[in-house]
C-alpha cells in the first residue's frame, strides 16, 4: 500500500519554512532550493537569523506566473 501525501493548502497571509513550503508545493527541498536562488519565491531572513520565512503570497504569485494554458 503506498504512502498517502498530503499537501498544505497554501494561504496568502501564512508564512512557511522552507521545509512546509516544499510539502506544499509537492516538491524536494532541493528543488524549493533552486526555486528560491533563481529568484522565483520571495523569501524574508530577519536579521541575525538563519531560518528563511516564504509567504504564501510569493508562492501563489509564483504559481499564478507558471500556470500552463492546455490548448484543445
């Protein structure tokens, strides 16, 4: 039996670790790595700190970005 995945519901106002961020999205870490130094996702890193913040906003506006249109 295969394990079940499941995926957080991405919310405009949260704010994810980089770990929440990839289940989210359904990616690896690595890939969210990628995403994140080509520009793609927004991140927030106070100062003094090592944790990186993403908001759910710069996740769905990424998305919004890439969205593929199916033709018929």
């Amino acid at each position: 039996m295969a394990a079940e995945t499941h995926k957080l519901q991405i919310e405009e106002g949260a704010v994810y670790s980089r770990q929440e961020a990839a289940e989210a999205l359904g990616i690896s870490l690595s890939t969210l790595k990628r995403l994140i130094k080509k520009g793609h996702l927004e991140i927030s890193k106070p100062e003094g700190m090592r944790r990186i913040f993403i908001k759910g906003e710069s996740i769905l506006k990424m998305l919004q970005a890439t969205k593929i249109e199916l033709s018929a």
